[in-house]
C-alpha cells in the first residue's frame, strides 16, 4: 500500500507569544517542523506534503532543500478543513499518514505502528492515557471497546471530560475512505471549526473499524502551545539525548544541565561536565574533558584534548593533546595543531597554530598563520584590520613572541626570531634575530601626580 504523509503546519500560536509561527519555534536547535519531518521521512512514503498558512514564505524556507509538496491553508477553519486543501492531490488508493508540526518527539516506532496497522482496516488511531487528560479530546468507546469517537474538551460532557484515554492527533486513514467522509464534517462545535477527529464518528457509522494504537510514551504526543510547554519538551529531549550518549560509554556529569543542538559523532572515554552546549555537526575523539559552562559548535576534536571552562569553541579544528581555556574563545575557521595550548581570555580567529605552540595569556591572535614550537606572551595583538581591510600575519618555528607585543598586519616573522617584550612589529623580522621597539626609558624627578580641583 503506497503511503502519503500530510504534515499540518499552518497554525499562528499565538499562546506562544511569538512574532514567527508556531512551528518554526526552536527545540534543540531546529524548528519544531524540522523535527516531524526528519521523522517522518523515516517512514517508507510516497509524498510529504505540508499544509501551512500563517508565515508563508518563512515556514516553506525552513524545508527548501526538502522534497516536499507544499499546500497552502488560506483560512484557518480547523483541521478538517487543512486536510481538505490536499486531499484532491492524493491518489484515493494511498492511506494518508496525518502528522502535526507542533507535536516535535513524536517517535519513529510509534509511527511505524500505526502505519501497520492502518493495513487491514484502512483507519489506525494513535492514543495515550493521562492522568490529567485537560485540553486534549477523548476517546470514546462502546460496550465492546471499539472506539466510536472523538469528544474535544470544549465539547465533552463531564461524564466524558473524565476519560484518561486522549486523542494523540495522529492517524492513518485511506483516502478512499476519507473523501467518503470529508465533505460531512460541519462547525457546529464551540471552536467553530471544521474538527478533523469528527472524520472518526463519520467512519465508524459507515461501518470502518478504528485500529486504536498506543503510543511509545505520553510525552511523545504532546503538543507545543506555550513557551512553558516548550522547555519542557526541551529538556525532556536533552535527558534522553544524554542518556543515549551515556549507554554509548560517555560521561555527563548531569544530564539535566547538559545540550546537544545537534549531532554529535563521538568516540570513547569522553567526560562532559555541566551546563555544555554543542551545537551542529560535531566530532569528538577519544579520551576528551570538556569543563562546565563551555559552548561547541560545528567543530571537530581529537584525542587527549582537555576544554577548561567557560570557553567557546566555533567551527575549528582541534588537534590531539590541546589544552584550551579557561575563558578561550577559538572562532570559526581556526585549526589547532597537535599540542597546542590556548589559555585564558585568549582569542584565536581564522589562524592555524603550529604543533606545541603555546598562546597562555590575553591574547588575540587573528588571520594569522603561526609555525611550530613558538610561544606568543600574554597580550600580544596581531593588528589584522586598517580600518578598511583584513591582512595577515604570518609567525615562524621556535618564534618567542614577549608579552604586550602588537604585530601589525601584513608582517612576517621568521624562524627562530625574538621579538622583546612591549614591541609595536611594522615591518618583516629575519630569521633568528631579535626585534625590538622601545623608545628610551626617562625618568622625572619631583613628579606631581595631578590632583582632582
């Protein structure tokens, strides 16, 4: 049986309190639309296709490399009437497999079950049990335990409001089944809207068995209405991130401080201390520490590196045996070789550093190329921008950069070269020499310090 997906997306949430739409709200780094569609491609399918409305061109640039058939909601009349926007573009002899893009942890197994079991009666159902069930519709059953209908909370009588039972919102249902049933949902209901789960009454009165599946987990069914809902979809996300991480050998210190806002490729031995975030693709060795209050992103590391806290780390390349930090901030575009030391309140931006190169102290080292075994002081400057234009510099092997020197772009330091301490560098220094630019020291005798009047 060929499957087609519908994703609905054309919500604005405004309980959300939020300029974009609902969907493009971030969990983990990604819009909440992003995380249903990566599952959802998951599943053997036909078409996606995703009905949206409020934020138009901003929901469809969240997917734009994606293979998806857009359909465009130009009123919000409810579900229902979402669906009937992209029925007529589906073959009747598909089933339809009816995601949200607000409910972002829907699992893969429990679409996958649902899927299957749509197979022998055209109509599958996707349920949880709540202990406060408030907000979601229930489900109602007969004297058998066939299900027989959806009751929204706005409509449920009391006797139903104490139904545990809810509606998850996903379903698989043949389309020859629901073009029978579409053009027979009305507004009359509180919500004035055209209720896709009135589809599950129609069905049963004209003789379709509803195949009830539970979900994996409630959590996972839970939809995003509120900022509130959103962290805490946030964090249950995170937990099951680093549990995962940990059961592949890693050690998180606590997974409740602990953010992964994308993927991350990691080998063994690693140790990960509190309040880390990392962020896009990632690559990590083996035998690694990270410190607490550091953020990675985009960047790949390799073995024996030790991350000391409150650094920040973008788009580089570590080599083995670094150590980096405390407060080191290594920006995009830099690679450090193997052994390199970056201490603390230093700045290394588009520049490569050489093996055993060591930069301890309040530095800022950018667009520069340094060689191997050359130490740069505390507060050296490489002086990359003339107010109009970038230059480089470029540091030799076995350089001794001494500490408040500012190197002035384009310059070229030689191997072996000293440069002494409190030096401004303007012009290229030979190999093995030593440069210096001091003026003479003076000294006036009987100094008056100026006073405040």
């Amino acid at each position: 049986m060929s499957l087609s997906i519908v994703i609905l997306a054309a919500g604005q949430g405004t309980r959300m309190h939020s300029d974009k739409p609902k969907v493009l709200n971030l969990l983990a780094g990604k819009p909440l639309l992003t995380h249903v569609y990566e599952t959802a491609i998951k599943i053997e399918h036909r078409e996606i296709y995703i009905v949206y409305g409020c934020g138009g061109e901003q929901v469809q640039n969240t997917l734009e490399s994606s293979q998806v058939s857009w359909v465009k909601q130009e009123e919000q009349l409810g579900t229902g009437h979402a669906i009937q926007q992209v029925l007529p573009d589906i073959p009747k002899s598909d089933d339809i497999l009816i995601l949200y893009g607000d409910v972002p942890l829907i699992s893969e197994v429990s679409l996958t079950k649902l899927v299957e079991a749509a197979a022998n009666t055209g109509f599958s159902l996707l349920t949880a049990y709540f202990d406060k069930p408030y907000g979601y519709g229930r489900i109602v059953r007969d004297g058998n335990d066939n299900i027989t209908a959806i009751v929204e909370e706005k409509d449920a009588t009391e006797e139903q409001q104490n139904i545990c039972e809810v509606n998850a919102g996903f379903m698989v249902i043949r389309a020859e089944i629901l073009n029978r049933s579409i053009n027979s949902l009305n507004k009359k209901n509180k919500q004035n809207e055209y209720y896709l789960t009135d589809i599950v009454e129609i069905a049963v009165n004209d003789d379709v068995k509803v195949s009830p599946i539970l979900a994996e987990s409630a959590v996972e069914v839970q939809g995003i209405n509120t900022r509130t809902q959103l962290s805490e979809a946030e964090r249950y996300y995170q937990i099951i991130q680093a549990y995962r991480l940990m059961d592949q050998g890693v050690g998180i210190t606590d997974p409740s401080r602990f953010d992964l806002r994308g993927e991350l490729e990691i080998g063994h031995n690693n140790e990960i201390d509190v309040n880390v975030v990392m962020e896009g693709k990632l690559k990590l060795g083996n035998n690694n520490s990270i410190a607490p209050n550091c953020v990675i992103k985009d960047t790949i590391i390799g073995n024996n590196v030790k991350i000391f806290a409150n650094s920040v780390i973008e788009n580089s390349i570590i080599g083995n045996d670094c150590y980096i930090g405390p407060f080191a901030r290594i920006r995009p575009d830099s690679v450090l070789d193997d052994h390199v030391h970056v201490g603390n309140f230093v700045e290394i931006k588009k520049s490569s550093l050489g093996k055993r190169t060591k930069a301890n102290h309040l530095s800022y080292i950018g667009d520069t190329e340094v060689g191997s075994d050359t130490n740069v002081g505390a507060g050296v400057i490489t002086c990359n921008y003339d107010g109009v234009n970038k230059h480089r510099t470029t540091i030799g092997d076995n350089v001794f950069v001494g500490s408040d020197v500012q190197l002035i772009a384009p310059v070229k330091i030689e191997d072996g070269s000293t440069i002494a301490a409190g030096s401004t560098i303007t012009k290229d220094v030979d190999a093995n020499s030593l440069a210096i630019s001091r003026t003479e020291q003076k000294l006036v005798s009987f100094w008056e310090r100026p006073k405040k009047k």
